[in-house]
C-alpha cells in the first residue's frame, strides 16, 4: 500500500525517516547537536539548501523530522515543524507571517499565554493584535481589514470551551486575502482545521500529542510554501528548536492518541453527565453535552469527540471552588492537561489570572470556575473522588 493512501492512524505508528543500518523496530532517537559532510563540497552544498538536509540540530533532526511527519499525517498537512513548546510555535507563526504595520485578530477566549504573547509582546514590534470576544463569525469579520494579514481562533478554546466556527472563520481570512491558523490542541485526531478551510494548524504537543505529561513541544501543520518559506527561516535562525528527546518521547506517544483520544473523550462525558446531575454545580461544560451552546458545530468540527476537557462552574467562588479542589485526591491539582493523569485547575488564578478581570469576567473565566482534565484512571474513580470532594 502506497504511504499516501495510509489512513492517519497508521501513519501516526510508521511515519517517520525508517530504521538506520541496525533495523531497529523502535524509532532510533538522534542526541546529536551537529552531522558531519563527505566533504567541504557537500557541507556546502547542504547549506545551501533552502530547508537544510541534517547539517545541524536547529535545523533539522531526524528523531524531530519522524514526530512532524507524523503529526503532518494527523493533520492532514504538507508540512509540520516542530518547536520548544506550544508557545514558541505561537511566537514563530506570528514572527514568520508578520511586519509592523500588520493587524492580527486572536479569539480573546484563548490561553492566558496566547493572549499575553499577542497582545502584550507583538504591539511593541508595531503589530497591532485585535482580540475579538464570543464566537460570533460576524464579529471577526466586522473586525477584520486590508492590514489584516492572520486570524488565530482556538477551538475549543482553554477553559471556557468556546468553539469557532472553523469553515466561517477561514471563508472570512481568505476574503480579506490573510491566513486563518487554529490552535488545535484540545481535540487533536478528532478535528481537522485544515480539512475545514484553514491554512495553518499550532499545537501545544506538551498535551495530548505527548499524552503524558512528560515533554514539552509546539507544531505547525500547514501548507509546504507557507512553511518552508515564511515560518521556517524564522526556525532556522531563531532557534526555538524541538529537541530531539523531546521530540522522541511525543512520537511515541503519538501511535497511541487515536486511542486515548477517544478513552479522554468518553470518560470525559461520563464525568460531564455526572456532574450535571449534582446540585452544587450552577452549570457544565463540555462539548459533547447536548446543553453546550455550540454543541451541534462542536460535533460536526471533532467528528463527534468531545475531547477530555470538562468546565465546572460550582455555585459559590473562589472559597467554594478551592475547597473543592483541594478536596480531590485522584485528580492532580496542576496547570497541565492531556495527561493520563487527570488534573484540575482553577483558571481565574492561574493559567488565566495574568488576564484583564474584566476580560476574564466577558470570557466566563469567573471565580467559580474549575476545569478538569480527564484521563485514563477509571470514570468511576473519577467520579467517586468529585462526588466525595463536593460532600
Ligand atoms: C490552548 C493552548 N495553546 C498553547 C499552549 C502553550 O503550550 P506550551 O505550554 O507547550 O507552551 C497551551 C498551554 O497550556 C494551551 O492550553
């Protein structure tokens, strides 16, 4: 079977760059910084080339060469880079695409960092960040201009699980001749933004590309010119590079995420549907729940999989929501998700507490807020332990 007919989840177990001359069954993993030349000639000639062959490890690596094809196969992509961390995947797509003078419009729903980095960093270098509350289409489109060179939607977005409409948002990018780039990191294998209409995809791979909780790692996904010529000299020269052991330990974890994805998403609307019926939640969220306002286009765009997140709004606030928190004994109290661990959070003073309150406040970042991530330990372990938490 030829490799352009494989299936993604095939890929996500044999892509890669093949075995070395020991035919090694497991991916080799390459700590090296430098690879040597034949000859003065050929390193040369390898530095010449506009995306290096293996010369050096800020370059190119072939452990985090076999981690980007596959996760360019889960994408459905060209192309895929990697990098340090899904933050330094965020900083290169916006250093690659944009000069002062440009205008970005970023979902105000995104992750604390992401609305710090565009909003707080980019405006020095004169690009001007728009962030655009709710998940209106018409908003971003009203927003939108002939400056505007990059939309940045997350969907479902970090913790308030707002959803974009992905197709509405890429039909918008284009009309104005800009880029629509998803971040993609809370249903990967489950939604395809590149299928949707959009030109770029960035991932946390920190969550559940490596599934873990062990690396940190950032991807783009996109079309090969746009990568290779906007977003890869910024790479090249930056050098936010993924590590090769990094890069390992996500591509290992990668042949599992059709797996996991789906356990994540099925504990996760177990613990969802539990914690509807408990009287100390005002309400819940979580994509797959028929009461999430955008549920329908959720579905469709995460090919039914509701992903592991779960957003609990408790009656009450902080005090209500620490105690709770502070009850749980299966659930690691922790920033991170996507991990087999499950974790809980409370945003307004952590991941999101650097954001404006008022913001917070627009965004239903509130005080009662506290969001679970749900992972492979049994639902109803799960379940028992926040049953137990909430007296
Ligand atoms: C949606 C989203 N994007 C990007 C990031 C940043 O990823 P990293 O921590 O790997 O830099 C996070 C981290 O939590 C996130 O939740």
């Amino acid at each position: 079977m030829k490799n352009d007919k494989r299936k993604p989840a095939t890929e996500l177990v044999r892509a890669g760059v093949g075995a070395t001359p020991f035919r090694e069954h497991s991916e080799a993993l390459f700590l090296t910084s430098s690879f040597t030349f034949a000859s003065a000639e050929d390193a040369a000639e390898k530095f010449a080339q506009p995306m290096a062959d293996y010369v050096y490890s800020r370059f190119s690596n072939p452990t985090v060469t076999t981690l980007a094809r596959k996760v360019a196969a889960l994408e459905e992509a060209e192309l895929a880079l990697a990098t340090a961390s899904g933050m330094s995947a965020i900083l290169s797509l916006v250093m690659g695409l944009c000069k002062a003078g440009d205008h970005v419009l970023c979902g105000a729903s995104a992750f604390g960092a992401t609305l710090q980095l565009l909003g707080g960093v980019f405006p020095k270098f004169g690009v001007d960040v728009e962030l655009i509350p709710g998940a209106e289409p018409e908003e971003w489109r009203r927003a939108a201009r002939a400056e505007t060179v990059l939309l940045l939607a997350e969907s479902p977005s970090n913790p308030a699980l707002e959803i974009a409409d992905i197709a509405a948002l890429a039909e918008i990018a284009h009309s104005r001749g800009a880029l629509l780039a998803v971040d993609n990191c809370f249903c990967p294998f489950g939604q395809k933004p590149l299928t949707l209409g959009a030109d770029i995809v960035v991932h946390s791979a920190t969550k559940y590309l490596d599934g873990q909780g062990r690396v940190l790692g950032g991807i783009i996904a996109g079309g090969e010119e746009v990568l290779r010529d906007r977003i890869y000299p910024f790479l090249r020269c930056g050098g936010p590079a993924m590590s090769p052991f990094n890069a390992w330990v996500v591509g290992k974890g990668l042949e599992t995420l059709p797996l996991r994805i789906r356990a994540h998403s099925d504990a996760a609307m177990q613990v969802a549907e539990a914690m509807q019926k408990c009287e100390k939640m005002e309400s819940v969220l979580h994509t797959a729940l028929p009461s999430h306002p955008r549920h329908a286009l959720a579905m469709r765009q995460q090919n039914g999989l509701g992903g592991g997140i779960v957003s609990l709004y408790l009656r009450g606030g902080r005090k209500e929501a620490w105690e709770f928190i502070n009850a749980l004994r299966l659930f690691s109290v922790t920033a991170n998700f996507g991990d087999a661990k499950s974790t809980v959070s409370h945003p307004a003073t952590t991941t999101h507490s650097k954001v404006e309150e008022s913001l917070r406040a627009k965004l239903g970042i509130s005080e009662n807020l506290v969001r679970l991530s749900v992972g492979l330990e049994s639902p109803e372990d799960l379940i028992g332990d926040l049953c137990g938490a909430l007296g």
